[in-house]
C-alpha cells in the first residue's frame, strides 16, 4: 500500500517538474545569472562579424554577453518585428511594410548603419586595365559570357602570354560570392564555370598578385599595394575608384551598407554596444573580416 | 548411399550463389559506417586534443576548442531525456498492459506511427509555436529539449512496447493468479523483464537527439554564445549545429576542425550509447528465462 503511493508519487513527481518547469521562467528576460544577454540575431553575411565582436566584447565588458545566430537578414527582421531580439542584423534595409508590421507591435526600428559590404575588382601590376565597366565583369565571369581572353576586351598583357583570362572566384558558399553573383552577375545568373575559387579573401589577391592573365574580387579590405585595383562604373567612362568614402556616400557600385536595427534608441548595455562597434576598436574587427568600415578608420 | 544428382548439384550451386548475394549486401551496408569513421578519423584525428574539448572557440570559431557546443549538447539530450522518456514509457504502458484492443486505441497507434514519420523540420517549427511562443520559453534549452523530446516520443513509445511484448504473457497470468493487481504486475514482473529493452529505445533515442540540427536551429541554439549555459532558461551552442556552421558558414576555416567537431559528435553518441549498453549487458544477466 504504502510502496505503491510511493511508485505513483515518483510518476507524479516527474509530470509535476515538468510543469513546474513551465511556469518557472524568469520575468526578467535580458539577464542570465548576473550577467546582462544581449540578443543579436539575422544576416548571414553579417553574422562572422557580429559573432567576432561578440567574442572581443567579451573583453572590454565582461559583464554582458552577446548571443549571435544567423539565418539570414529576414530571419533577424522577423525576429525584430516580434520583439524577440535586441539587435537584428540585416544586409538590407527594412522594407516599408515591415517597419509599419513592427509599428503594430509597438517596436519602433532605428536603422544603425555598422559597415560596408565593398568588392574591389583586383588585377595585377602588368594588366594594362584601369578600369572595366559592369557589363564586361558579365562577359568575364556569367555562365554564357563571351569574354574568354583578354584580347576580346581589347586589352594585352605583357606577362601574359597565353592572353586566356583567369577567373578567380570563392567558394560559393562565401558571402562575397553571392553577393557579387546578386549584384554584378544579376539575379538568377551563374558563374561561367572553369573559375579558381579561393576558400579565403586573402587567398584571391594573393593569388591575381602572382598571376599576371588573372582577374579577381573580394574584399576592399584585402587590396595591397602588390595588385591593382580596377576603376568600376557602369559604363568605362564614368567609373568610380573603390575607396571606403565611394562605398559610404553609395557612388561605388559594387557596395552595400551593412545594417544593426534595435527596437527605439538603444539604451544602456545595447547602446554601449552599438557605440562600441562603431569606435576604432569595432570597426578594425569589420575590417579585418573583410567589409568597408563605416567611415574610414586606421587599424594597426 | 545417395548419389548427388545433377539437380542436386545444381540447387547447390544456387544455394551458395544465393548466400554470396546476400553476404555482398550485408558488406555493402557496413561499408559507408566504416569509411565515414575512417575519414573522420584520419582527418579530424588531428585536431583532436584535451585543449579542443576544454577550451571556447576564438578567432571568429577558425581556433580554439568547443567547449560550449559540446556541454550545450549534453544539456540538450539530458532535458529531452528527462522530458520523453517518463512520458513515453507510461504510454507505452498504458497501450500495451491496461488499453483494450478497440478504434481508439488503433487510431492512437497510427498517430504514433505518423508522429514518427514527421520530418524535423516540420517539428522545429511546432517547436517555434508551441514552446517559444505559446508557453513563452523563448529560444532556450527547455524549448529546444522539448521540441527534441516530441519529435523522439514515437521512438521510446514503439521500443517500449516491443520491449513489453517480449516478456511472455505466462509471467503476467502466474502473477494475476497470485492476486496481483496490474500495477503490481508491471512493477514486480513486467517491467524488471523489459528494462534491456526500454533502454534499447533510450539508446536511439539519444543518437537522434545528440545529431539533431533543424529542430534546435530555430528553438535554443546559437550560432555563437560567449558562455556556458546556466540553467534551461538560456540559449546554448550544440555540436551539431557548430558542425554546421564551421563547416558552411565561417570562411577561412582549418580543414581538420569540422571533421574534428563531427568526431567528437560521434565519440559523444558512442560513448553515452556505451553506458546504456554497458547497463543492459547487466540486466539482462538477470534474465530468468
């Protein structure tokens, strides 16, 4: 008799913990055992930056902790919309009707612009080439472009006998490639195949600086005064010079800002953030990734 | 004596061809099980040290170790445990000791099978809407456990029934001839009968919850977390889905690391799959018949 009440309150008692479970959670959401959790969510292409000024963030205030997922830039807005992130990362901007569905839930978005996602086209030294227009970047590296040798650009390389054009590419699961497959190839287009795809930014300039037939892009922030960096525009006259200040005031072509959005004006340990990404300290840490600063910074 | 005939002969030509065919495919079916854990070891051997499984990761997660991915998983599969395993075995009792064989109970066993039929993904998103949502845990170890925990309950319920229809029904007969009550049976018989068993479906269900990615992805897993989980109310890295990420996500990263997280993953799953065997090699020692 008294062994089977027993049985019965262990059963009870494992239903009973997990309800208790349930109702258990803590009223205050944005602490976890004294420390203050920042919740940073969104763009895949932001979310190497945002998890390495997480992990640096560590440092400087120890007494916050910044948790980073990604997903995507619309994964991170949806998240702001339900007001269930402090900072949603996005590699655009909200659309109109996403900012009215956020205005509903009584979440008012501030857009804070962190960076820039610039690609500089590199070619080395002996390329001849001072700038190349958007349309014969298509010819060179779209899947059905015509562009298989430099001379069809009308252009001749000292150091490049064979005058066939080397593509360097990424690998494409890299937000460099996508991003320059969206905005240079266009929608829906693929890259020609046959290119040398790099698993790092690095290795792509590396790469053009010892290849004088090659073509490559990546990263502003991976130009060396060893390669060349070609003028972009959408025709070759009115080419821009990549430069972070050509990326900030939007003339350069092949940029886009990279965006943090919090819910009203951030305030207390997400304010100090935020202005903590934005100092030199942040900035070198988005340059070192490889995007554009939001304004020009020097890093050591 | 008997002569072999030519039909003889050629039976058992047939015969052995027959048993080749089939030891071929028997092969065929270790074969992927054996390369997988021999590349995993050739190239993520390497990367293996004290200092990978104790330390956090650095350098935008290209060094360093995975720590909180490797103590988050272990958080993961124990709340789902403790949250699947009382509600699956008392079902499955339930289904196999007390329910009567009618429409009811038939329409609650194809529900069972159609549970276990109901991709991940499908069940991270009842996770989102039910445990991050509806009850308000936010993205935290308890969502991510019981979305875990519903999506492996087909599993513990069907093995624990097997493992209850194992014990012969003479042992329950003798025992209610005693004057026993069922719930007496299922404590004193049954259950001491077919723990081996239960814990057969425990050991599977362990494999799933720890190799997982979709239905934590979206309900307690973080791509990066400065530290370790405290309590089930936070977020928290888990090895399955780091193995995703350093494997897509994070540029420039060292070749042997995701094989060197996937290892550990498997080491992890061998090692816990390790004590439960360990457990019912004892148990079922005490086997009476």
């Amino acid at each position: 008799m008294l062994r089977s009440s027993l049985s019965a309150f262990t059963a009870g008692a494992a239903f009973s913990l997990l309800i208790l479970a349930a109702c258990g959670r803590p009223a205050d959401n944005g602490t976890s055992s004294g420390r203050t959790l920042i919740q940073n969510k969104g763009s895949d292409t932001l979310v190497n930056v945002a998890q390495a000024w997480a992990e640096n963030y560590k440092e400087v205030d120890p007494t916050v902790a910044v948790a980073v997922s990604g997903g995507g830039s619309g994964t991170g807005i949806s998240a702001m919309i339900n007001g269930t992130v402090d900072i949603a990362n996005a590699s655009r901007a909200m659309k109109d009707k996403e900012i009215e569905a956020a205005r509903g839930n009584g979440i008012d978005p501030i857009q804070h612009v962190v960076g820039f996602d610039a690609l500089a086209v590199y070619l080395n030294h002996d390329n001849p080439a001072q700038s190349l227009s958007l349309a014969q970047l298509v010819e060179i590296y779209a899947e059905g472009g015509s562009a298989e040798k430099w001379s069809d650009l009308g252009i001749s390389i000292p150091g490049c006998p064979s005058d066939e054009i080397v593509r360097i590419s990424r690998q494409n699961n890299s937000g460099t490639y996508a991003y320059f497959q969206s905005r240079v190839l266009g929608k829906g287009k693929d890259f020609k195949l046959g290119s040398r795809d790099m698993h790092g930014s690095k290795d792509v300039v590396d790469l053009v600086e010892h290849t004088p037939c090659a073509i490559g892009y990546s990263g502003l922030a991976y130009a060396t005064p060893e390669v060349k960096l070609a003028c972009i525009g959408e025709d070759a006259e009115s080419c821009v010079e990549p430069s972070v200040e050509a990326a900030v005031d939007g003339s350069y072509p092949i940029a886009r800002p990279l965006f943090m959005y919090t819910s009203g004006q951030p305030e207390g340990a997400v304010a100090a953030y935020l202005q903590w990404i934005l100092s030199d300290a942040g900035q070198c840490i988005i340059k070192n990734k490889g995007y554009a600063p939001a304004a020009p910074v020097s890093c050591s | 004596m008997f002569e072999a005939t030519e039909l003889n002969h050629r039976n058992q030509r047939t015969e052995k061809l027959w048993r080749l065919l089939f030891l071929m495919m028997t092969l065929l079916l270790i074969l992927p099980v054996a390369v997988i854990l021999t590349v995993l070891v050739v190239k993520g051997g390497p990367s293996l040290s004290i200092d990978f499984l104790f330390t956090e990761p650095t350098q935008g997660m290209t060094a360093g170790g995975i720590l909180p991915a490797l103590v988050g998983t272990v958080w993961l599969v124990v709340v789902a445990l403790i949250a699947s395993v009382p509600i699956g075995v008392a079902a499955a009792l339930y289904l196999s000791e007390y329910a009567p064989d009618n429409w009811l109970t038939r329409i609650i066993n194809l529900a069972i099978i159609n549970l276990a039929g109901v991709p991940s993904i499908v069940h991270a998103l009842f996770g989102v809407g039910a445990f991050v949502a509806f009850f308000r845990f936010g993205t935290s170890i308890l969502a991510a456990s019981l979305t875990l925990a519903v999506m492996t309950l087909p599993v513990v319920i069907v093995s624990t029934r097997e493992a209850l229809k194992a014990v012969p029904q003479a042992f329950r007969e003798a025992c209610w001839n005693m004057g026993a009550t069922r719930w007496q049976t299922i404590r004193k018989v049954v259950l001491p009968n077919s723990v081996s068993g239960i814990l057969t479906g425990v050991i599977l269900e362990v494999s799933r919850t720890a190799g997982e990615t979709a239905p934590i992805m979206f309900t307690g897993a973080a791509f990066f977390l400065p530290f370790l989980p405290q309590s089930v109310y936070d977020q928290t890295m888990a090895l399955s889905l780091h193995l995703f990420v350093v494997s897509t996500q994070v540029p420039d990263v060292p070749e042997g690391l995701p094989f060197g997280v996937a290892l550990v993953l498997i080491g992890l799953v061998l090692s816990m799959n390790a004590v439960s065997i360990g457990f019912r090699m004892v148990l079922r020692g005490k086997k009476k018949w």
